[in-house]
C-alpha cells in the first residue's frame, strides 16, 4: 500500500465572460465604428446639399415643423438625384431649372421674337390688392400682439374693432356702455383713449398708406350751446390726429380728417348705442402705379 501514490484532484475555475480577454469590448467598439459612419457620413451631406437643403434639413427637425408640400418632387431634395460629384444630376426640378436658364439667355440675347410682356393693368391692381392684404393682416396681427402687452388689454380689446374694407385697414375706437373714449361731451381723450392711439400708431407708422381720420357720434346732442354733433366729431377727429402726429406719424401722410356727426352709426337700428361713438382710422388703400407708356 505503500507504493500507492496519493490522488491528486484538480480544479479548474472558469471565468464566465472570459475576464479581460472577453467580447464586451468588441461591443463598445461596434457603437464607435457606428457612431464614426454616422458623423462622416453626416459630413457628406453637409458637403454635398445646397443652403436651400440644409434649410430643408433644418426646418424638417424643427419643433412645430409643418411641411407645405403636397406632391413628393417638392421635398427635402426637390425630385433630385446625387452623383458622385454631389451635384444634382437628374429629376424634374433640374429639367424645369435648365430650361429657364436658357429660356433666361434668349431673352438676354435679344433673338427674333424675343418681347418683354408688359404687365397689364388687370394684374398691377390685383398685385397691389394682394401686397396690401398681406400688409394690412400683418399689421392687423402686430396691433393685436401689442394690445397683449397693455395691462388693461381685456378692458380695452373690448373698445377696438379692426376690419378691412374696400377702402381699407379700418381701425375703429368705440365707446363701450360705461367706458367712454372721451370724457363727456368734449374733445378730451381720456388716458386710456390716448395710450390706444399711441399703440395704433406705432403700427401704422410702419406702413407707406395714406391716412384718413373721422370722428362719429351719436343721436344725442353734446348739451352746449352753439356746438353741435359736428363740431364734436371733428373735434375728436383731430384730437386722434394730433395724437397720431405726436407718437410718430408723419405728417403728409394723413389724407384727411372728417367730423361726420351722426351719419354714419356703426349700429343704424339704434342710433343711440353708445357705441356709434367712435374715432375711425383707415389705411387707405393704394392705386397701383401704371407704366410711364400708359395710355390715360
């Protein structure tokens, strides 16, 4: 028994994950490899996109984005193709480009049959119509975003109606039942009355358009002797004017200031609301300019 050798039992530990020599690295190397494609290939694409793509691009993944196109050729890439070279090579945006370019070049070249159309007088005024739409809903907007600064803007929002008519921006002061513009029967703006004015008028300042300024009332009489409903309206009127001149408004741009009693009520049934008394202010509209070769 002696001569018998001891059993010797190894073991042998093993490491799950393989320690330090295992593959969680090639992972984390993986997302490196992954992210670096993304960042060149994001290189490319600031290299090879024009300033109205990278708009694209940008307005794509601003908050709030809203696409305007209906139809696949008008968008981020406008129905292009990218080539090696990174030009636009094909689609119906660069056939239509093409094709004004060298519709572009005869008309520079002066060939036979090459005319310049004149503009007819149909389309100046529906153009000058459209401008000033555009002018007048934006200044519509602007009053109203600086109403919201006033502290009292609940209070006086209730005294402002602001329309276009055929004639044109028509911003009106009204009297409310128990909130007056004026104070009794004068012409005296009240503070609020003027603070209005001047808002008013840092809006109108920034349009080009004549001015007319009216004065309304209404059925009843102002109680002094010798001064009627039309004195008292004209009044108002050029107390509005002067307010007007004095917060920024030039003065050759008011086109006329009128007193126009109780002709006008904004409420012909009842002549007597309080609200027929008003101060009326319009941005007139413009004729457009004919071309120096029109016939008159």
């Amino acid at each position: 028994m002696s001569g018998n050798k001891p059993v010797v039992i190894k073991k042998v530990k093993k490491v799950i994950g393989g320690g330090h020599h295992g593959g969680a690295w090639k992972v984390a190397y993986a997302d490196f490899v992954t992210a670096m494609m993304a960042f060149f290939l994001l290189m490319w694409l600031i290299n090879t996109t024009s300033p109205e793509q990278k708009r694209g691009i940008a307005d794509y993944f601003a908050p709030a984005s809203v696409s305007r196109s209906s139809q696949g050729s008008d968008g981020l890439l406008g129905g292009t193709a990218f080539q090696e070279d990174g030009a636009r090579a094909s689609g119906s945006n660069r056939k239509i480009d093409e094709e004004s370019a060298e519709a572009s070049q005869r008309a520079k070249g002066g060939g036979e049959g090459a005319k310049t159309k004149e503009p007819t007088e149909d389309a100046l005024a529906q153009a000058m119509a459209n401008r000033e739409n555009a002018q007048f809903a934006s200044a519509e907007a602007s009053l109203r975003q600086a109403l919201q600064d006033l502290p009292d803007y609940a209070e006086l929002s209730r005294n402002l109606i602001i329309e276009q008519t055929p004639e044109g921006l028509n911003i009106q002061l009204v009297d409310q039942e128990g909130r007056a513009m004026f104070s009794g029967s004068s012409a005296e703006p009240l503070p609020r009355t003027q603070h209005l004015l001047e808002t008013v008028a840092k809006v109108v300042e920034q349009l080009p358009n004549r001015i007319s300024v009216s004065g309304h009332t209404d059925t009843t009489a102002p109680g002094r002797p010798g001064y009627s409903n039309w004195d008292l309206s004209a009044d108002r009127a050029n107390a509005a004017r002067r307010i007007l001149e004095k917060s920024g408004v030039e003065g050759d741009r008011i086109y006329q200031v009128a007193g126009k009693g109780d002709r006008e009520p904004l409420y012909p049934d009842d002549p007597d609301l309080p609200a027929n008394r008003r101060i009326s202010i319009v941005l007139l509209r413009e004729a457009p300019v004919m071309p120096s070769d029109h016939a008159l």
